[in-house]
C-alpha cells in the first residue's frame, strides 16, 4: 500500500530556517486573514495610544500564524539551496 505523500499548506524556505509563500489555497487563506487581522489591529490598537496593547496584539497573531505553519508546512531545518 503506497503512503500519501503530505500536503503541506506551506513551502520551507529554499535559503535559511522557516517558511515561505503558501503553496495551497488554505495557506493563502491563512495569510489573509492574518494579514487582515493584523491591518484591523493598526486601526483599532494604535500604537500611539495603546503600544503595549498593539505589541501584544501583533505577537499573538504572529505566534498563532507560526503555529499554523509549523502544523500545516514542510518540517523546518536550516537549508543552504540545494534540495
């Protein structure tokens, strides 16, 4: 019986450690709702009034999309190109 080959959401980066551009729809659907939540964040938590409140703010959306990568990607290890 043939294994199933995973389907990551995202590519590990070519160069480095970490993660690049969605390869599927659900990964690109994830970046847009951070990238949303994130703009929503500027509006509503300026950082002129509030900056512990948007600092905050932005770690936890950037911690909960890490974890969506390191779930849904390519397991991440220091790559120099060549594979």
């Amino acid at each position: 019986m043939p294994t199933e080959q995973p389907k990551y959401w995202f590519r590990a980066k070519r160069y480095g450690w970490g993660w690049g551009l969605p390869l599927s729809w659900q990964g690109w659907v994830v970046f847009a709702v951070y990238f949303a939540l994130l703009a929503g964040g500027v509006v509503w938590f300026r950082f002129d009034h509030q900056p512990v409140v948007f600092v905050t703010a932005v770690v936890l959306l950037s911690l909960v999309l890490l974890a969506v990568c390191w779930v849904k990607g390519e397991p991440p290890r220091w790559r120099w190109g060549g594979d």
